[in-house]
C-alpha cells in the first residue's frame, strides 16, 4: 500500500511540475495559448487555470447558467491578432491589441496579465467589437 501511495505521489507531482515548466514565460505566448482554450472551450472548466486565483474562484462559484453566460460573451476566435502598445514588467503585462472576429469584424482589446506563483494569469481581458454592418 505504501509503495502505491509513494508512486501516485511521484506521479502526481512528476505532472504538477509538468504542467508548470510547460506554461509560457513570455506573457503575449501565455495570452495566445489561454485564446486557443478560449476559442474550443465548452465550459469554462479548460479556462480556470489561465485567470488569477481571485478570478478563477468567483466564475468557479457563478451558478451554471451564469457561467455559460459569462462564456457566451467572452468565448471568441480571434484571428490577426496585433499588439499595439504594451507595457511589461517583471510581474504584470498590459497589451492593446486589435484583431480580427471569426467573422471578419475588427475588434479591439486590453488584456492585463499578472504573475502569480511565478506563472502568468488573465487579470482583465476586454474586447469591443464593430456591429455587423
């Protein structure tokens, strides 16, 4: 029994390390990857582990249905992605981007990413998009 317990341990924390050195350093990487998730994610269950402790938490609380909600307005494919003026530090990232929809509509954004626990995380990520002409 003990050597079972010792080798899931092992394993566990052999993935745990894993799953840290394989997040990007660099914040706009980090930023992309968390908008692949965000562009397939179904549940906002994949998107957890992108948003800081304090926001994970509050969205992890929402009732389901105001968790769909929240993912119906945020979940976007955005294509063209450009930055176009960033201020990065060693523990906080601001990017102002424009991009495009999946539809081809121009939209523009600020995101703010910090560290935390050495890993950087979604603060704030808001987009304006054109209405459909």
């Amino acid at each position: 029994m003990n050597s079972v317990l010792a080798v899931t341990f092992a394993l566990v924390c052999g993935l745990a390390s894993f799953a840290v050195s394989a997040a990007p350093s660099d914040p706009l990487e980090f930023y992309r990857e968390y908008q692949a998730v965000l562009g397939k994610a179904k549940s906002l269950d994949p998107l957890l582990p992108y948003y800081t402790k304090d926001l994970s938490t509050g969205l992890a609380k929402m009732p389901k249905e105001m968790q769909a909600n929240y993912l119906k307005m945020n979940a976007r494919k955005l294509t063209e992605l450009k930055v176009t003026r960033q201020t990065v530090d060693a523990s906080k990232a601001v990017f102002e981007m424009t991009a495009k929809t999946e539809d081809g509509r121009p939209t523009t954004g600020k995101v703010t990413l910090v560290k935390e626990k050495g890993a950087w995380k979604v603060d704030d990520d808001a987009w304006v998009t054109q209405l459909a002409r």
